[in-house]
C-alpha cells in the first residue's frame, strides 16, 4: 500500500514540474486520431509544396490525342500472368465504342513501359532558384504514366490534383492566418478595454455572424472585378475569406482577455507603467496563443471548403490557376460524371484534406485542454 501512494505521489510531482508544452506535447501523442491528422497534414503540405517533383507532368500541358483517357494501372503482373518485380503500364491505343458512339482507349499489351523514379522530364523552378527536371516517377519516352486519367483536354488529371492543392491549401492557410491575426487582435482590444469601443466592436461581429457564411462569400466574390488577373483574383478571395473568418475568433480571444485583464500579472505590469497596448501584446495576447492556434487549424479546412464551392461555380479562382474547385467544374452535370468518374477524384483530394486538419485541430483542441489527463 505504501509502494502505491509512493509510486502515485512521484507521478504527480512529475507531472507538476513537466512544462506545459511538454504536458499538451503528451496529450497531443496520446490521440490516435490526431498523430493520423498530423501525419496526413505534413504529407500533404511536403506533396503541395514539392508539387513540380511529384507531378509527372506539366499540369497545363494539352494533349488532345489523350483527352478522358482512364487512369492506368500500375502492374506487376503482366496479361500472360507473369509477375515483374518491376512496375509497368501498357502502352494505350485509341479505340471506338459502338454502343456509346465515344472513343476509348485500349492497353496495347505488346508494349510495356517500366516505372523509372528520379526520371528527367520537363524543366521547372523549385521556390524561384533552383532549376531542374528531375521528377518523382515516369515512364521512358512513348509511354504514358496517367495514374488518375486526363481531362478534356488531356491534361493529367494527377499533376493537375498536386497543383491544384498548392492553390487550394495556399488560399485557405493564408486566409486562415490573416482572419486568425485579425481576430487575435480585435478580440484583445475588445476585451481589454471594453467600454463604448466593446460595444461597438460585438454589435460588428453580430451583424457579420448574422449572415450566412457561403451566400456572403458569393456576394463579394462577384464583386471582384472581371478584369483583374488570376493573382490578383487569389489574392482577392484571400482577403473575401479573413475578412469574413475573424469575427468567431475575436469573440472567443474577447472572453479569454475579459478573464485574464483582472489578474495579479497585468495589474503588476500595469503598476510598473507598461502602457496599454504593451500589456495587451507583451502579457495578454501569448496567454492565447495556443487556441489562437487550434482555432486556425479548423478553421481551414472551412476554408478549403468554401473555396472548393466558390471555384466550383466560377466565382473563385480563374485559370491558368487551378485549385480543386476548378477541377471539380469539369464534373457539373450527370452526363459527364457517368462517362468520366474520375473527374470526381479532385473530391476525394478534398475530403481527405478536410478530415486530415479535422482530426489535427480536435487533437490539439483536447491538448491545450488543462483538465485532460496525461
């Protein structure tokens, strides 16, 4: 009995000289669910920022010969049954349907092209500075690698997803971090110094929160003139998207400061002659930080959504630019989704994104969470 209470009182004074980062880091570890979010964020942000070397192709590169061709199978077994320890595609040859009047492509399995990785291809820029052609994976000249199939244009519908996440989580992100500053920012002041600037500063969030979310991003969406250019349409839905995000988190970081403005550490602050603002940035705003951070973690993936569903009415992003909006814009009728399902695969890119930042922000959510046990 006495091992016991000794054993228990050793873990709790552990536990009470363990920091608080290293508390909410064991918290975080302790959540399957989040460790898989984690894992599938830092995936996809290596993916999207690396997006030239992964992607095969250029994915604005227009084959018309290969327009809705099918995703082709990467083999280990050939036709004849063999097995190849080297993956392999068949070569494709244009065909006709009789019974839907559509052309088709058939594998030619006389010609086989092997899967090659740290292949040359076309030329492109990492970052602005370096200057290479080096890809992930391709096949040897003739041969073709469309894991996802092609577009209308016959364009590769892969290359176009990796590109497409690059503009898709670039939007979201840095929306998402400007409504977080902005937020931060003006829910602090609120808090701080209440009075007539509070009142002033809940009935604006009021008013902004009343409105339904998609509808007012369409509204101002059309409002972005027709005649900027596609940076400058990005940059545009960036700001359509902070400046209609900030106003949840000011009201939450605005009951935080409310809570925090009366404690002994800003009242000493204060006594020492620290100004206002100097109190609010230097000793306020670092107390919540850390669901300033969880906050901007959910809220991308809301984000990621409204752009999908903005591109995907052509109030979004314009091409040259693609985003996972604009390749779902291939998919809009029944007709054309029953012929070329794949068309639909930008979707699943766009799930699987969600519920990725998804599991991330519940995982820290629980962590920074001071009554969750360790």
């Amino acid at each position: 009995m006495t091992n016991t209470k000794s054993a228990q009182s050793t873990s709790k004074e552990k536990v009470k000289g363990t920091s608080t980062l290293e508390l909410t880091r064991r918290r975080f570890l302790r959540s399957p669910m989040a460790k898989v979010g984690g894992v599938m964020v830092l995936a996809l942000v290596i993916v999207t920022v690396f997006a030239p070397f992964f992607a095969p192709y250029d994915h604005n590169q227009i084959r018309l010969g290969k327009a809705y061709v099918p995703p082709q199978p990467i083999r280990f077994i050939d036709h004849e049954g063999r097995f190849h320890l080297r993956p392999f595609t068949y070569a494709l040859t244009p065909g006709f349907d009789p019974d839907t009047w559509q052309r088709t492509f058939i594998e030619d399995t006389s010609r086989r092209y092997h899967l090659h990785f740290f292949v040359r291809g076309w030329e492109y820029t990492l970052f602005g500075l370096i200057r290479t052609d080096i890809h992930l994976f391709g096949v040897a000249e003739g041969g073709s690698i469309f894991v996802l199939g092609t577009d209308k244009l016959g364009r590769d519908l892969f290359s176009r997803i990796i590109f497409g996440g690059q503009v898709s989580m670039s939007v979201a992100l840095l929306g998402a971090i400007v409504s977080a500053l902005l937020g931060a920012i003006i829910g602090a002041l609120s808090g701080y110094f209440g009075g007539w600037f509070d009142m002033v500063v809940q009935r604006i969030i009021e008013l902004l929160l009343s409105f339904p979310t998609l509808p007012l991003f369409m509204a101002l969406s059309v409002a972005i003139p027709v005649e900027w250019p596609p940076l400058g349409v990005f940059i545009g839905i960036i700001m359509i998207f902070a400046l209609l995000s900030w106003p949840v988190l000011a009201r939450e970081v605005r009951g935080k400061v409310l809570s925090y403005r009366e404690e002994e550490f800003v009242m000493a602050a204060q006594a020492l002659g620290a100004t206002h603002l100097y109190t609010v940035f230097r000793h306020v705003l670092p107390n919540v930080v850390s669901h300033i951070v969880v906050v901007l973690t959910i809220t991308v993936p809301d984000l990621i959504l409204a752009e999908g569903a903005l591109s995907f009415l052509g109030l979004g992003i314009q091409p040259p630019l693609v985003s996972w909006g604009v390749l779902l814009s291939d998919a809009s009728t029944l007709e054309t989704i029953g012929r070329y399902p794949w068309l639909l695969l930008p979707g699943i890119a766009i799930l699987a994104t969600v519920l990725a930042f998804n599991f991330l922000g519940d995982g820290l959510r629980d962590a920074v969470d001071a009554t969750s046990t360790v």
